[in-house]
C-alpha cells in the first residue's frame, strides 16, 4: 500500500467516527447508534480533517498510476469542499433535498431493522435526535448571524415538509417506523419514547425555521455569480462557461423537442404534438399501472431484465452487483434517488421512490429510463463496481467521493445509451427518453438563468419572453411549457433548483462532458477503439471530477 491509500484510508476511518450517519450511508459498520454533531464545532472538525489531509496529500508523490487517479481525485474533491465550507456555505445550507435535517431523517431507509441489535440502534437514533437538532439550531442561527442563511422560501418550505413528516394524517414517518419494528418489553419502550422524541423535535425544528429562521432568511433565491461558480465548479468537477453553457442549453432543449415531435408522429400520426402523443399514451391502459406496489413490482422486473441481458454482452456484471432492489420511501417529497450497497453487500444497492400525496396512478411510458438511470447501467453498475475495485482503488474512492457531474452525468450518459443498444424501440419509451432529457437540457437554462438572472436571449428558439432577467416565476413557466411532469413532481424540482444553485445542470452538462470524453477516447484509439472497453476502464477509474476523469483517460 502506497502513501497516498495509508492518507485515504486513515481519512475514511476518522471521517466515519466524525459522520455516524454518513458512515451508516455508506455501509461503514460500527456507527449506527450514533449520530452526527451538528454545532458549528462538529463541523468544524469535519472541515479540519478535510485540511489535514489536502496538508498530507501535497507533500506526497504518487508511486504508480492508480494513486496519480487517486491524488488528483482526492485533492480536487477535499480542496472543494473545503472552499464551500470556509464560504460558508456547508453547514448553512438548507433546501428542500438536503441539509442536516433530511441526512438525519434518510438515514432511517438505510439502517438494519431485523434483529435486536438493529432496533437498539434505531431507538438511539431517535432519541438522539432532539440533541442534534438543537445543534443544528445553534449551527443555522450563528451562520446567520455572519450573514450566511438560506432564501427564506426554501426555510418555509422545508418546514413544510416537516409538517408532512410528523402529522398522524400524512407521512407520520418516526412513529411509522416504530411501528413496522419487532420490539418487546424496555426495548419496545425506548423505541417508542425514541419516535416521540424524534417526531417532537422534527415538528419543533419546523415551527424554529418559520419563527426564527424565516425572519432571517434571503429575500432573494438567486445564488449570484460568486456563489454559483463555486457551485458549479463543485458539482461538475470542472470549470465550464456559464454563458456558453446557458446558450448551448438552448440548442440542446430544441434539438430535443424536435426529435420528440418526430416521435410523436409516429404515436399519435403524422402532423401531432407532442400533447397530444403524451394523451395517447397515458390512455393507455397498457401502459398505466393503479397502485403504487404494483408499480414498484414493475420497476423491479425491468431492473433484473436489464442486469439480466446487459451482463456478458455490454457489460461485465459482477455477481455481487446483480442485486438491485426497487424500494418505495415512507415518505411523500416526490424525489426518486439510488442509495449504494454496503461495503461487504449486506446491503443491496436499492433504487428509491417517494411517491407524492395523492399520486394513484403510474405511466410506464415514463419512467423506462429512470429505471435505467438509477439501476443499470445508470447509478447501481457505476457505484457497484466501483465497490468492487479494491485491488486498485481505496478506501476513500470506493466509499467517499462522489461528484453529481460524473454521477448523475454517467447516468443520464447510460440512458442514451440504452437507446444506441435498442432498449427504446418502443415509440413511447423513447419519448420518456426525450422527455425526461428535455427536463434535464430546461434546467440548465433555468438554474442557470435563475441563480445568475441572465438576459434571456432575444433570438431564443422558442420566443419565450425574449430580452427579460429571469426570475423564479419566469422560471416556473418556462418548466410548465417544455417539461410533462405532474405538477406535483415538476413544483418539487422548481423548488430543488432555487435551493440547491449548480446541482441540476450536473446531469445534462455532465453527459456532455462523457460524451466528450469518449469522442476524445475514439480519436486517440483510432480503429482500436472498444465502447465496452471504454465504459469498463472509465468507471474503474471510481468517481472523479470530470477534469481528472478526463485528465486519467487520456493516459489510458
């Protein structure tokens, strides 16, 4: 083991015991009875190991390639994080997808429920939530103080989602655990007084963001473009003109939009919209599914369908990673996310949606690419054999970095490519393709054009409002006419994006940066280029920034 794997792997072990719950989302063992510090001083220490490490990696020269990858990941992604955090920015932020409260509150899907061991452990959590959201208090109150604080609609609408959490009459989500674990006797006892705890606390963190967070908070959502830069740079793993960015998002929206036309020719006749080819397909009976398990049921089979035929042909499938699991949350936020495996496979790699209040029925037609975007060849292949890879990766690669432009890049990548393969002959799942493309290409001109308040272009395809500033209103429309999300999901995104600046455009800005990468690969392989060669030699690199990805091909 070189110098740089003992710097990795020694941070990972002490990042564990500073980030319990991280460590419990990443398969750590050990940690699942405790739960993070959340005063300014925890993340103190956190951003302090982050420093010492970057100190330890500087002075150290790689020994072979394999830590040349590893150096150049780990101090492009620890030097990032630590410039959000000395912004700032890390232990301030609060949105409607992340923050301190919903890494509490997701930690729950991913804890071991069977045994009496498992249940201790998620009694301690739940009791240890007040103490950490009285931290996390603390935390939130002094950043304000220094003048970092969220826009104050994204602190209402988290405490809105707080609400949802714990009123008996929605998601009820601590004391639905308690309910659905095998406890007796003072177990059974600690278990219920913990969701009490948790359920009490949740709705009081709530009631703080709306009397004493709100009051405080940005009267206007738009990150500006110091903030933004830092933001993008940390979710792309790459610098990128924001101006060429934006204006390539609309060449690439309407490139969509016509290929989608086409395709509604084909499902609806010659000379149809796109609407009105989405009605046909929604009155399909064939393609709409009544209930959520059924739905789930549905995912499932076209999961280990496509792990089934792509393993040996496209790609080669270790046996421990032909194990999705398609999961529904025990909430209702709307979003559908991938959680990995545990580090030893204990724990499957599990595909996760949290189906919206009130949603009953499902459009197949739809959500083919998603199951390839989240299962395979999307996050579950790319994360699966990257845990796979000790023998060339370490620690820290295979359970810590992560970067939503190489991940959520790879994965909407992996969608088109499962068109290239023949997987969406169908005219309707083809159009999902498109469509669920064309919300990505959107949100690049709308976060973007947002966060940035941009002119929008006076020669822009589509005649929107030409030559005014972006705002979150003109935002909202302009996801309203080029998107055919349900309303319930599409509000969700539209507030993700205005709490969460530079997140969105890593998908379709990070697909286009692989498909860069592949361009660039095939020119210098020449005929010796091999598109399953490629795939295998990139995710075996582990997750990167997109510069050093392409950096760590090009010596390939």
């Amino acid at each position: 083991m070189g110098r740089i794997d003992e710097i990795a792997n020694r941070y990972v072990d002490e990042w564990a015991a500073l980030n319990p719950t991280g460590a419990t989302a990443v398969g750590i063992s050990g940690y699942d009875d405790k739960t993070d510090d959340l005063s300014p001083e925890g993340f103190a220490a956190q951003a302090e190991l982050t420093r010492r490490a970057i100190n330890d990696l500087d002075v150290v020269d790689p020994e072979h390639e394999s830590e040349e990858v590893a150096k150049d990941a780990m101090m492009e992604r620890l030097g990032l994080e630590l410039a959000r955090y000395d912004a700032g920015y890390t232990a301030t932020e609060v949105n409607v997808i992340t923050s301190a409260l919903h890494g509490l509150r997701m930690v729950f899907d991913m804890m071991p429920t069977e045994g009496e061991e498992a249940v201790a452990n998620i009694a301690a959590r739940l009791n240890a939530m007040p103490r950490a959201l009285d931290q996390y208090r603390r935390t939130l109150l002094e950043g304000a103080a220094a003048g970092q604080v969220s826009a104050r609609a994204q602190l209402l609408a988290v405490a809105e989602q707080c609400v949802a959490w714990t009123d008996p009459n929605r998601d009820d989500f601590f004391h639905g655990l308690a309910r659905r674990l095998e406890a007796s006797g003072a177990l059974a006892t600690e278990l219920r007084r913990g969701a009490e705890a948790a359920t009490a606390a949740t709705a009081d963190f709530g009631t703080f963001l709306i009397d004493e967070m709100a009051p405080r908070g940005r009267d206007k959502e738009a990150a500006g473009p110091e903030r933004y830069a830092l933001a993008s740079q940390y979710f792309l793993g790459a610098k990128v003109d924001q101006e060429e960015t934006y204006h390539w998002g609309f060449a690439e929206l309407d490139r969509l939009e016509r290929e989608m036309r086409a395709v509604a020719g084909v499902i609806a006749g010659r000379g149809a919209t796109v609407d009105e080819a989405v009605a046909r397909l929604d009155a399909d009976p064939a393609r709409s599914i009544g209930t959520k398990e059924e739905f789930r049921n549905w995912m499932q089979a076209l999961s280990d369908r496509a792990i089934s035929e792509l393993n040996g042909t496209h790609f080669d499938i270790e046996p421990p990673a032909r194990k999705l699991e398609c999961c529904l949350t025990p909430t209702s936020d709307g979003g559908i996310y991938y959680t990995g495996p545990s580090e030893d496979f204990s724990r499957p790699g599990r595909m996760w949606w949290a189906v919206p209040e009130g949603q009953t029925s499902f459009s197949t037609w739809r959500e083919v690419t998603t199951v390839y975007h989240e299962g395979v060849p999307g996050h579950h292949l790319q994360m699966s054999q990257v845990l796979l890879r000790a023998d060339s990766l370490n620690r820290w690669q295979r359970l810590l970095c992560w970067c939503s432009g190489h991940g959520e890049g790879w994965a909407l990548y992996a969608e088109r490519l499962m068109d290239d393969l023949g997987y969406l002959t169908d005219p309707g799942d083809r159009l999902g393709m498109l469509d669920g493309q064309a919300l990505r290409a959107a949100r690049v001109i709308v976060d973007i054009g947002m966060h940035l308040e941009l002119e929008i272009p006076r020669d822009n395809p589509f005649g929107f409002h030409p030559g005014e500033r972006w705002t979150p209103e003109l935002g909202w429309e302009f996801l309203r006419a080029h998107t055919r999300q349900p309303e319930d999901v599409l509000r969700f995104e539209w507030k993700r994006y205005l709490g969460w600046p530079g997140q969105a455009p890593s998908y379709k800005v990070g697909e286009r940066i692989w498909l860069q990468a592949r361009d660039e690969a095939k020119i210098r392989k020449g005929s010796d280029f091999n598109l399953k060669t490629f795939h295998r030699d990139a995710l075996n690199l582990g997750a990167l920034g997109l510069d050093p990805l392409r950096k760590a091909l090009a010596r390939i």
